[in-house]
C-alpha cells in the first residue's frame, strides 16, 4: 500500500473515530442525564448502543491503520501507544491526527531528499 494512501485512511478513521467518540459521550449524557422512562433517555440508550457498537468496529480499523502508520514511519513506542490510544479519549483523536501528519510530512521531505523539502513545502519547483 502506498504511504500517501495509508495516511489517507489513517486520517478518515481518525476523524470517524473521534466524530463517533463524541456522539457517544452525547448519547451518555441523553442515556444518564434524564429520568428514567423519558424520550430523551430511551432515544439516549437506543443510540448509545448503536453509537458504541459502530465505534468499536471502526476504532477496530483505526487501530490497524494506525499501528501501520507509526510503524513506517519509525515512531518510538510510547508515542506510537498514545496514538492508538486517542481513538478512546473524546477529541484525542484529532490531536492524534495531526501529530501523525506532522511525521509523516518530515518523514517524506528525508525520504525524499534535502532539496525535494524545501520545494514541497514553498510549492515551488526549484530548491
């Protein structure tokens, strides 16, 4: 698989992920926050069953492109756990992402070589 396309799945199941996380924590205060028997807590329950399960499943699939971003990009293992770890903290995920951005940008401008950098991040042809 090619790292741009890694990184590309890596960054729509971190949002996904993050997004569901959110409504989640949403659906809690609906499920808990109310009476019981209300509107509110059965439409609350109700989608914090359908919530968690999809986020499960696809935290599932953030794990596995996760673990394989940070392993080509040679990420040391305590960073490495805190981003597979962000798809369990509400917002983490987002932070997650652009962490993992950040490395693979530097890690593309060495792999690239010196000169080819400085030209990707100016957007300009010559060094």
């Amino acid at each position: 698989m090619k790292p741009s396309v890694l990184l590309a799945g890596y960054r729509v199941m971190a949002y996904v992920t993050a997004v569901l996380l959110i409504a989640l924590c949403v659906a809690m205060v609906g499920k808990y926050g109310w009476p019981s028997g209300t509107d509110v807590q059965h439409v609350g329950e109700t989608a914090t069953t359908t919530i968690g399960i999809a986020h499960g499943w696809l935290y599932m699939v953030y794990l596995v492109l996760a673990l394989l971003i940070t392993r080509l990009l040679r990420v040391p293992v305590g960073p490495m756990l805190l981003v597979l770890l962000a798809g369990t903290i509400p917002f983490g995920a987002f932070f997650a992402e652009r962490r993992v951005v950040q490395w693979f940008r530097t890690w593309n401008a060495a792999k690239s070589g010196p000169g080819a950098g400085a030209a990707e991040q100016t957007g300009s042809a010559h060094s």
